[in-house]
C-alpha cells in the first residue's frame, strides 16, 4: 500500500478492543494502541502522515526506513526456533523424602531403589547437552528430591565446568527442590558454584502442609522445615540466587492472598500464581476432582492476586509474579523471555531437554512420566538424532499454532502446551479455543491489555518487573 509521498507495506494485523482504545499488533510482536478513527485509517490502507510515521515507529508496518529493524524484531522475537536447545534438564533420582498431592514426576519414595542415576549415564548426559549448539545453557536439577544424590549433581556440575572452559559456552545452574536435605558443606558447594536455590513452598504452613508431606514421617510439618533453609540462606548466609514457587490448587484459592504475604515475608520478590497442569498424580481423576479447577475459576484468583501486588507496589513493597512478567516480558521487552510454555511451536526439545535417571532423553520435563515419548538415550544417541525423531516433529507440528488461532489478537505471544492436550484429551488435535491452558491465557492477555489501555500507573509499575531475576 502506497501514499503520494510514502511507499509502506502493511502487513496481517489483529485488534480488539479495550475501553476507548483498539490494540493492534504483527506477527513479529510489535503492538500498539489505535483510537478508532485510526483503526478505521489503517482497515483503509491509506495512511496520513501522522498515523504513517506512528505505526512506522512501532513496527506494526514495514517501509523503506524500518523494514531492517522490523526484520530484525521478527528474527529476535522468534531466536528460540533457531538458538538450539538452552534448558537442560537432570533427574538424579525418582527418590523424594516429600510425598506431594499433585506430583507430576510420579516420585519413588526415598527408601526405593533403582531410580538413581549412575555415574556413567550421568557423565553421557553432560557430554550430550554440550552437543547443543546453544551459546548459553543451563543445567536444571530436579527430581524426585535431587539431593538425595547430591554426588551425582555434584559431578555432573564438575564435568559441565570443565566442557564450559573447553567449549567457550555460558552456563548456568539451577536446583529446584524442597530444601530440607541442604546442609552447610552441600550449601559451600552450590555457592561456589552460583547455583540458583529453587524450593519448592505452596504458601503459608495451612497450604503447604496441606499439600507437601514427608514420605516416611507424614505428621511432621514439612513448611517448618522448609522455610527454615530458605531464612538460613536469605537471612544468614546472604546468599542472593535463593527463589520459591507454588504449586495453586483449589485449596489454595481461599489463601491467595496470605501465599503473597508469606512470600513477601520472606523476601522472595517473585513467585508464580501457577495453575495446576494434568500430569503425575494430579492426573488421576479423584486427585484431579479434589485438586483441580475450572479457567475461569483460577482467573478470578490470579486477578486478585496481581491487583494485590499493584496495591503493594504502590507501597513500596517489592513483589512481583512470574507468567505476568513473562507476559511483560513479551510485549514490553526487546525478546522472548524463553519461557516454553508460552511460545509456537513450544519448547519441547528445541528449547528443553530432559535427561531421566535411567538415561533415557525426553522432550520435556512432563513427557518424562510418559514411557513413549522417549526420544533417545544418553549413552547411544546424538543431539542431532533426538531433534530428528518423530515424537519431536509431531511435538513442533502440534504446538505449533493452528488456523483456528490465527485470527486470535494474543496470536504472537500465545502457546500451546500439546503433551497437556493429549494427557487430558488423549490426541494432539484439540478445540484450542475452547481447552484449558488457552482459556487461561486468553483472560491473562485480556487483563493486562486492559490494565496497559487504562491505568497508567499500572504500566509505571509493571515496567520494572521485567528486569528482575526470577530465578
């Protein structure tokens, strides 16, 4: 489309509507607000020059001045689909000293055995993930309970740091875990080496009690223990890569805002306002039942929550959560955050790859509890083999957003999670429109475009919460 003086290309747009303003973005994630006389000029095609040179600034069309630019915006908005695989994920064990309602990874008790994994199959699966073409990895430690076998996330670590000087490449590492076998000589160690400390903590000790019991002493409090280690490292040894997420069930509904007070407590400046996923034992129905929730109700408890922490903010009390600022992080920061849940197609063995105690290789950290989506084994197959295999193709083909969605005004931003499709649904081929995890997203966009449109304050508040360190 063309003017007398300018020549520009306007490219498929979407809009909706939010008060007295209309949204409108590009597939490359550019966005702004239009009035409706501007809406009605952009549907036209002939652009003035005011309109011209305000959609010519924020990339919405393509000219002669910023078709590089919008390029170069499309090309970093999507660097995951290209980056090779970053997020690399170990299972020193299945074992867990936690039995957990909702547990996704199906854990062993502590007392099991032949859930560990060995020293070989742990120095194959650091070799593989160097194989990575990814410039900046990470090695994430889960489980089970991971330091149940703190000798083998201690060698895997060592390995990695020596193929990190050897290769050139960034690494970081990251623990997720409940924090009640961490003792001062595995603390040194992790210090040593910058790991990030991630516990696990449901919220204040009436939810996680709740939720979180020792495998072998189920009338302790596990919250006792718990937030002990997380005072011990924030409060005394000062130790600054010290993070929490909560798992939400329906029980937690009740206490969402005493789960944003314990964390502020605390001084945990982010967590996640997570929805419960149908996975592990939250997949069985009558877990599901007494555990799980409608979108619409989870919602309704993530809008108070975020309005909560507005409140807060406006106070001066730091608090931020985690799938907002993720959101944030796409629609006001310069790249995709990486966060595979949220992205097309997903993260699934191009952004993240699972290493299993036994050295079988997944394609995320949930295929895991499925034995047929195995896509390859440290100790005989190559990086470039587990990108090839068909469970991989047939995970990018089916995250990969459909016509039905194309149309959607959250399209560029928005993702599917397929293995959460065929686990409540059995197929990959679902309603998206109508599934769960699109449900919630929708209304997340819906409120913060809302809030983005109509409060001011809002966007002056939100803007610093995408550079904090989530852990």
């Amino acid at each position: 489309m063309a003017n007398q003086q300018k020549r520009y290309i306007i490219p498929f747009f979407r809009h909706k509507k939010f008060g007295n303003k209309y949204l409108v973005n590009a597939d490359n994630g550019a966005w702004t607000f239009l009035t409706k006389d501007e809406l009605v000029e952009l549907n036209s095609g002939i652009l003035s020059d005011a309109l011209y040179k305000k959609l010519e600034e924020k990339l919405i069309i393509i000219t002669e001045l910023n078709k590089e630019e919008w390029d170069k915006k499309h090309f970093d908005f999507h660097w995951y689909r290209s980056n090779g695989t970053s997020l690399h994920i170990f299972i020193p064990t299945l074992r867990c000293n936690f039995t957990c309602k909702y547990c996704y990874a199906f854990r062993q008790t502590e007392d099991a055995s032949g859930y560990d994994m060995t020293p070989e199959i742990a120095d194959k699966a650091v070799d593989f993930a160097f194989q990575s073409p990814a410039p900046f990895i990470v090695f994430e430690f889960s489980g089970g309970e991971p330091l149940l076998r703190f000798d083998i996330l201690k060698r895997i670590i060592e390995r990695a740091e020596k193929l990190k000087k050897k290769t050139g490449k960034m690494l970081d590492f990251a623990l997720v875990t409940n924090g009640t076998l961490l003792d001062k000589e595995k603390f040194e160690f992790l210090k040593k080496h910058r790991v990030g400390i991630c516990f696990s903590l449901d919220g204040p000790k009436e939810v996680h009690d709740f939720n979180r019991k020792f495998t072998l002493s189920p009338q302790k409090s596990t919250y006792e223990e718990v937030v002990k280690k997380i005072k011990w490292l924030k409060q005394e040894e000062k130790y600054p890569f010290v993070f929490a997420i909560p798992v939400i069930t329906r029980h937690s509904f009740k206490h969402w805002k005493e789960i944003v007070d314990e964390y502020v407590k605390l001084g945990i400046w982010v967590y996640r306002f997570k929805y419960i996923s149908f996975f592990g034992f939250a997949s069985n129905y009558k877990v599901w039942k007494e555990l799980g929730y409608q979108p619409e109700e989870f919602i309704e408890h993530w809008k108070k929550t975020i309005n909560y922490l507005i409140e807060l903010n406006k106070k001066g009390i730091k608090e931020a959560e985690n799938i907002t600022i993720n959101i944030l992080r796409k629609l006001i920061g310069k790249r995709d955050p990486g966060y595979a849940e949220m992205q097309t197609p997903c993260g699934a063995t191009i952004g993240q790859i699972v290493y299993n105690y036994d050295g079988y290789i997944y394609p995320c950290d949930e295929a895991r509890t499925l034995p047929h989506f195995k896509i390859g084994h440290v100790l005989k197959d190559k990086y470039w083999d587990v990108l090839k295999h068909p469970i991989t193709k047939t995970m990018i083909a089916s995250s990969s957003l459909v016509e039905s969605c194309y149309n959607c005004p959250y399209y560029p931003w928005c993702g599917v999670c397929p293995l959460e499709n065929y686990k409540m649904h059995g197929t990959f081929i679902v309603n998206i429109p109508n599934s769960y995890r699109c449900k919630i997203h929708k209304s997340m966009f819906d409120f913060i475009f809302d809030k983005l449109a109509n409060e001011p304050k809002f966007y002056e508040i939100v803007k610093s919460w995408i550079n904090v360190n989530q852990g």
